[in-house]
C-alpha cells in the first residue's frame, strides 16, 4: 500500500503538485459535507439522535462480551455457522477454508472495509482465488490495482474520463467515452458474469443486532443482496464493535448513517440477513483484530464507536487537500489516523500529526467520537514510545528550555528579531519550510514587554 | 477586578501592536490591568507537537506569574485553550486549575464577563472574520457550522459594534486555515494549500481586512499575502476594537 514507505507529508506534498486536481478534490468532498449539513438541519432532533447514538454506542462497549454471545447464540439458533478470529490473519484464513470446502475458486464481494483492513483479496489472491468487488467504486480502485481513498466513496480521487480510459483496457469500452451512465452500465453487464457464475459471495456487515442474531448491510448499489442471493454461500465479516443490543436501536443509526455519509435521508437497499435461505449456507466472521485491546485504553476505546459513515473524510479540510491515499493505511482520515497507531505505531507515527487539531471531524461524527483528543493524546503516546525524529526531539528540548526561562526568552527573541531584521538570508532560504511559499513576519523593535515596561516608568 | 494580561509569546516578540490594543481596549473600559512581565509561552508548541512532558517549565512559570489575579485575559483562543485545557502544575497543582477557570479569551471576556454592549470603534473598511479552530470549536466562540444549533457569534457581535465596518460573507465561514502550529512546516504543501484557499474565499468577497481572535491563523495568512503581493491585510480584531477616532 505504501512501497515506498513514504510519510503523509511526503505523499501529500505529491498530491499538491496537481493544483487542479486538489481544488477538484477539495470541493467535490465539500459538496458531500454540504449535502450533509443540508440533511442534518431537516431533522430538529439531530444532536439527540448523535447524543443516543453515542449513548448506545458507549453501552455496547462497555458490555461486549455479553452482547456477542447473545447475538452468537441466536444466530447458531438460525442455523448460521459463527467463526471467532482473533487476528486478521485467522480471518483471511477462515474465509479461506470456507471456499476451499466449497471446491471453487471465485468469489463476489460487497460492502466490506473490514477485509481491506485485513489485506483478505492479497491473501486470497496468493492462495488462487479471484476476488470481484461489485461495488463500482471498489471495483474501479480493484481494477486500477489500488486502494480506496476513502471508505464510501472508494474512488472519490478518479475523473470520469480517467474511469473511461481504465474501463477502455480492462473491459473494452470504445477509448473516449466517459459519459458516467454508459460506463455504469459497462460495469453493471461485467459484473453480472461474475454474479451469475460465483457460488460464494462475502458482504460486509454496517450492524450486527444481539437481541436477534441478524445482521443488516447498507447499500446503494444493491450488489450485496445480489451476491447473496445468487451464491450458494454467504460469509458475512465483521469487527466486534458493530454490534447492537437491540432492533429498536438501528433506527438511531439508520437515521444518523446515510445522513452523515452523503446527505441521503437513508440508504437505498438496508438489508436484514437473520438466516440462510433454504439450501443456502450462511457464515459469519467475528474479527477482533487489536479491538479489544483498544477497548482496555480509556484514551482510545471511543474510536470502536466509529460507523464507517466517512464524515470526517468530507469535512477534514487535511483529507480534501491530501487525499486518501497519502494516509497509507485501509481506513484513511480522521479517523483512520487514530485507528492506524493502534495497529501499527512505527509504520503510522505520521498520521495523528497530519492535522491542524481543527475539531471539524469531532462535530461531524454522528456517534460523537472525540477524534481530535484522541488526535492530541496519540502524538503524546506516540513521542513517549520514541517514534519521532531526533531533530525533532533537540528542537522541543531546546525550545522548552528556552521558553521555560524568562531571560533566555527575551533574549533569544531580542536575538531573533535582529536576524529577522537585519541578516534575513538567515532564515529567507530553502531550507526554511514557512519562507518556500510565505513572507516571514516583520519584526518589530522591540517586545511588547519592552513598551509595556517603558509606558509604566513613564506613569501612563 | 484584577485582571492579568497574558500576551502569547509570539504576539509579544512579533506583533506587539496586539497585545498594546488589547491593553488599551481593557484599560478603556476602566477595567485594572497588569501585565506579569517574567510570563513566556503557555507551552502549546511543545504539547501539540506530543511533548506535553517538557511543558512543565513552562506551565510552572505560567502559574508563577497569572495565580494571584482574579481574571486572566488573552488575545488568543488558541493559548486560552491550551491553558484551559491542559495546564498542570505538580508542585502547586490547585493553583493550576484554578487558573483554568479564570482564563478567558478576549472577546468571550468583553462578552460574558463584562458585557460589552457599546464600544466607541470606527473602522471604515470591508472586513472578513477568519474563525480561528481553536477559539471557535474549543472555547466555543460561535456557533459551528457542523452542529444544528441557532446562531451565535461573541467576535461578530463586538464587531457590529464597531461603525463603518462592514463584514462580509464567506462560502466557508469557519474552514481552518492550516496554520496548526508546527503543522505549517510540517506539512507545508497541504498548510499553504488550506491558507490560500482561506485567502481566496475572503478576497473573492472583497475583504479588505481579514480579522480574527488568533494572530498565529493570521499571521500564517499574511506570510502568503505578502508573498502574492497582495493588497488584503489582517488585522488582529484586538486592532479594530481599538480603532477609536477623536
């Protein structure tokens, strides 16, 4: 995903060569934050319902174990097979065997940030197996041989014209069509082989219900139910932070999702799997997958809250101008940056700092998950674990030195003035970041103190 | 009332004409003002950075030089911010948190403390106000624009005060503006990219002045004015508080 191990200043320094493209980027995902603030003021209740769902959200973490073997039970009493993996290495390998019991070697898939997560179409692909996602923008990034940018809208960075050169080479469209409809129906008849031909189709899961053992996947597109209902075997992965207590409770969150995704009052397809269908086989994957070690940390347990609605994607103004893909990470974003640390520290020290601490993320958040503190607390425990650079670390101890005694202050900045004002190639040069597209400021004088001090002595 | 000015360390070294208006703008309102005159840094820099552990210098300091006043005021939300929210001192740990309460930004502090209801400022020009993050969603400033709330804005209201100024709309009323303390050199290109656009939604609706409770957010924005030549200027609303004529 990141070969080149490349920071998400490196990457996003990168992404800004193409001015264009950023400004586009930018205002498409602002259109989508728009449509949101737009939906979210139809609904006098709003804040209660973020307040509720919280709320829930907050219950259910703190009774997880009771809430996963409820919803086990009544989903065995369905006849559905339930699978525990603790690793995502344990779930690539569970959906593995499941296909190998089936003796094929294709499979549909829909709606599933999870397997991202767990690298499972890399894993299947080396054990022989081809994978189709079905979702057009996940089969867009699939094709072009990336990962999604964003979590709803998977290839939210691709134009339509570069859509149609990609579908011209991998499924024949005539070269320079990019008319959004026409390629959408290219898509719809390429995906249909697959649908009709895969006995085994995997879905994601947006809420999982203990009270009565069913999951619910959200879709627009319908490619899950289409899946599911061709395929002689469903597999249904989820994290065990998706689950509900009880059916009453999906309303909150079906009200909240879609609003805060894309502005939609819901979203078109919300399917209920409680059972396979007669002669159908249904599994279900429970993945822990460090969630409940994040769950034993009070700093960061809030973030298992999280419903994949991808709205502080849209409204971090970071995100818009950086691009998914300078996250290196399944989950990029906001919240993919307080997610990231906790599965691998060295390989995201990087991303909790790629953010101005705006707040903007925490306001959206349908399930009031305080991303931003947990944006700050992160940087601490990530500086404290050693993963800074050793410049970085003389700066803040030299700075703090100096700041920590008043007459070294005044005097460094007595100092500093004066090489403002007069050597400025001093700090005027390329290997000063703020001076490569910014004036430094002018300096003044004297200090503030200095005028203070000069008016009291003279009575005024 | 015995009021504590606390001017942040930038704002001392760099624009002291800000931390002159805002000493002029309390004093004219008859209000006791001194200015602690062995005060730094709040230590934001280092927290923000992940060095919380080397604030304590400087958080002792702090709490040195602000704990005997009864208010402490600032013209800065984003330091406001710091010192309410993470100010700590292991030796005098009451003193700390009791200087938490009893610091406030300088427009929350005409507004709610004081109850500004007049002031005698003319400033005759085409004004943006740039909501700075931290004043705005941490100290709450205004209404934002994610939540479903009526509105409010304590900046606006002071500045409506103030004759001739006309304050213009924006497409975006409260975007950052990517100054983000060591996120500008950090990550330079996307901080740029978000000053410019910032920039752009002002002047694209005739701004003059763009004015604000931060002067790292502006100071950051001037840095790529002047840098594009640019006739708009900022102006620290501290300045135009303190615009008064005759």
């Amino acid at each position: 995903m990141n070969p080149q191990n490349k920071t998400h200043s490196e990457l996003a320094k990168k992404f800004n060569r193409d001015v264009e493209r950023v400004n586009w980027h930018d205002k498409t995902l602002w259109f989508v934050r728009e449509k949101r603030d737009k939906s979210a003021h139809q609904l006098a209740e709003w804040e209660q319902l973020r307040e509720a769902a919280s709320q829930i959200k907050n219950n259910v973490l703190s009774n997880l174990h009771n809430y996963l073997i409820e919803f086990e039970k009544n989903a065995l009493n369905h006849g559905i097979h339930v699978h525990w993996a603790s690793t995502a290495q344990e779930h690539n390998e569970i959906v593995h065997s499941i296909i190998k019991n089936h003796g094929v070697n294709n499979m549909v898939k829909s709606k599933s940030m999870l397997t991202e997560e767990c690298g499972l179409n890399e894993y299947l692909h080396q054990q022989g197996i081809n994978v189709v996602d079905t979702d057009l923008g996940e089969r867009i990034v699939q094709l072009a041989n990336e990962p999604p940018s964003h979590i709803v809208l998977p290839c939210i960075h691709w134009k339509k014209e570069e859509i149609g050169e990609l579908f011209h080479q991998h499924l024949g469209t005539p070269k320079g069509n990019a008319d959004p409809q026409f390629l959408t129906a290219a898509a719809r008849k390429h995906l249909r082989e697959h649908f009709l031909t895969s006995r085994v189709a995997l879905t994601g899961v947006n809420f999982s219900v203990a009270e009565t053992g069913e999951i619910i996947v959200c879709t627009n597109e319908g490619n899950a139910d289409l899946g599911v209902q061709l395929a002689d075997v469903h597999i249904a992965c989820m994290g065990i932070e998706k689950i509900i207590p009880k059916r009453k409770h999906l309303s909150v969150f079906l009200r909240l999702l879609a609003r805060s995704a894309t502005g939609q009052p819901i979203t078109t397809y919300s399917s209920h799997f409680q059972k396979p269908r007669e002669g159908q086989e249904m599994h279900i994957v429970l993945v822990d997958n460090g969630r409940s070690e994040r769950l034993a940390s009070d700093d960061f347990r809030n973030a298992l809250k999280c419903i994949r609605c991808g709205a502080c994607f849209n409204t971090c103004p970071v995100y818009r101008r950086s691009g998914g893909h300078s996250y290196h990470t399944a989950v990029a974003g906001p919240i993919g940056s307080i997610l990231a640390p906790g599965f691998d520290m060295a390989k995201n020290a990087d991303l909790p700092f790629a953010s101005t601490l705006c707040g903007s993320c925490t306001n959206v958040c349908p399930v009031k998950i305080d991303i931003h503190d947990q944006l700050y607390k992160w940087r601490q425990v990530l500086v404290k674990n050693g993963h800074t650079t050793a410049s970085k670390k003389t700066g803040m101890n030299v700075m703090s030195l100096v700041l920590s005694l008043p007459m070294v202050y005044r005097f460094s900045g007595t100092v500093g003035r004066w090489i403002i004002r007069t050597l400025p190639f001093i700090v005027n040069n390329k290997f000063n970041p703020w001076y490569k597209q910014r004036e430094m400021p002018k300096a003044s004088t004297q200090s503030f103190r200095s005028w203070y001090l000069n008016q009291r002595k003279h009575g005024q | 009332m015995n009021i504590g000015l606390f001017i942040p360390c930038y704002i001392d070294q760099l624009y002291p004409q800000v931390g002159i208006a805002t000493l002029q703008v309390l004093e004219r309102l008859g209000l006791s003002v001194t200015y602690p005159t062995n005060q730094t840094c709040c230590g934001q820099p280092m927290a923000n950075s992940g060095f919380e552990h080397l604030t304590q210098g400087t958080s002792h300091n702090f709490v040195t030089n602000f704990s005997e006043f009864d208010y402490i005021v600032c013209p800065s939300g984003s330091c406001t911010l710091h010192i309410k929210d993470h100010l700590q001192d292991d030796g005098y740990p009451d003193k700390a948190l009791d200087i938490r309460k009893k610091t406030f930004e300088l427009t929350e502090f005409l507004t709610d403390v004081i109850g500004v209801k007049k002031l005698h400022a003319h400033f005759p020009h085409k004004v943006g106000l740039h909501q700075s993050c931290h004043g705005l969603r941490g100290l709450g400033l205004a209404q934002m624009s994610e939540l479903m709330a009526p509105p409010f804005s304590k900046p606006e209201s002071l500045l409506t005060m103030v004759t001739g100024l006309e304050l213009i709309e924006l497409e975006r009323k409260d975007e950052c503006c990517g100054f983000g303390g060591t996120f500008c050199v950090f990550e330079e290109a996307v901080s740029v990219k978000m000053g410019q656009d910032r920039i752009a939604d002002h002047s694209n609706h005739g701004a003059e002045y763009i004015t604000g409770v931060d002067m790292s957010c502006l100071m950051h924005l001037e840095g790529i004015l002047r840098r594009q030549k640019s006739k708009v200027k900022v102006i620290h609303i501290a300045e135009i508080l303190n615009s008064v004529t005759g």
